[in-house]
C-alpha cells in the first residue's frame, strides 16, 4: 500500500525518536530489563495518571488546575514507554508472540484509564456536555484498535486512518498540560477547561471516523480477495 505524506512525516518522526531513545534502551538491555516490564509500567503510569485526575477533581478547588497538567505530563511521560517497549524488543531480539499481546491489550487499558479519569474530571466539575464528548472519544479509540485487531484476524493490514494511538496520546496529554500550564494567563478570556475539551472533540471526531473508514477498507480488501 502506498503511503501517504502524513504516514512519512509520521514515519520520521518516529525514527528520530528511535535514535535518541536506542542508547537508553540498550543500557535497560543489559539492566536485563524486559519490554513486558515497560509496558506493565507504562500501564501503572497512566493509572497514576488517571487517579491524578480523580484526586482533583474530588479534593482540589475547581479554580486550581495544576494537577490536571501534572496528570498530561504523567500521561505524556509513561505513554512514551509505548515505543520503547516494541523498540527493545527489536533492537534485544526479545520478542515473542505473547510480548505482541500483552502490549496491545495493557495499551488498551492504558486509553481507558486515561479517559475514565478525564470523563471523571469533567462529571464532578459539572461539564456534563464535555463528559459526554470524552465516551464517544474513548469509543472511538477502542474502536480504532478493535478493527484492526479483528482486521488482522482476517490477515488484512488494516493501518490506515489519522487517529492511531500515539496521535491521541499527544494530543490528550498536552491538552492536559496546556489546562494545567495556561490557565491563570488565560483565565479571564475563557475557560481553561477548553484546553482539556478541545483534543477530546477532535478525537471523538477522528477516531471514531478512522473506524468507519477502516471498516470500509477491510471490506474493499475482502471483496478483492
């Protein structure tokens, strides 16, 4: 399949990323430190994340929004253990079909956390309209894995789509800690919320579009065979 100027640039960036995480990963190599650990870790990560958010939102006034840019740069910090795990496991030949699982199903859980906490946030700030934004964002997400999973399933490569995990990873995060970096400066001109609302709209949007957009290309692929 021919790719796309945004699966290049995607392409490149990441590969960049890769040169200057190699040296720390080979260190963690001879640490003897597996890509299961970084993932469970990255997982325990974005838990810590979201429970960053419930405390907030049940114990810090609605005014002070500098943990929900803790719970982005938490969130940010950890999900980066999500190339690093797949890139240990390549560079130390350490993979293995139950690695390719673990890691797909905790990066599942690892979304729902992070938007069950968000979802939480805005629920007990009395957004009820952004509550409702961030499910259909987290529907979204699980969506976009799950037709790929059950893609694969059918041996159709199904990558295709703008919402892929680490876009929404980026995106939820500096939402986050652009909510909790910005919002004195900005306060009396609008609602810092916005900053944590913004990035859900466009993933509530996209993500559940790149779905649909799967779904047909999965048919395509199977009518061709």
């Amino acid at each position: 399949m021919k790719k796309s100027l945004y699966d290049h640039l995607r392409d490149g960036i990441q590969q960049f990323v890769y040169r200057v995480l190699d040296p720390g990963i080979r260190f963690m190599i001879r640490l003897g430190v597996t890509p299961n650990m970084i993932t469970t870790m990255g997982l325990l990560g974005n838990i810590a994340a979201a429970a960053i958010l419930i405390y907030s939102a049940l114990y810090v006034p609605s005014t002070c929004y500098w943990w929900v840019g803790l719970a982005g740069w938490v969130i940010i910090g950890f999900s980066i253990l999500d190339m690093v795990d797949g890139r240990m496991a390549r560079v130390g030949n350490l993979s293995s079909t139950f690695g390719a699982f673990y890691d797909s199903v905790l990066d599942r859980y690892s979304e729902l956390f992070t938007l069950s906490g968000i979802a939480f946030y805005f629920i007990e700030t009395g957004h009820p309209v952004a509550t409702v934004i961030t499910f259909l964002s987290l529907i979204g997400s699980i969506m976009v894995s799950y037709v790929r999973a059950r893609a694969e399933g059918l041996d159709v490569e199904c990558k295709v789509g703008l919402m892929q995990r680490p876009e929404r990873v980026v995106l939820t995060s500096f939402g986050a800690i652009l909510c909790g970096l910005c919002a004195d400066a900005c306060r009396d001109s609008f609602d810092p919320m916005w900053f944590l609302l913004v990035p859900q709209i466009i993933i509530a949007v996209l993500a559940n579009y790149t779905a649909f957009v799967r779904i047909n290309h999965v048919r395509k692929q199977l009518k061709n065979k």
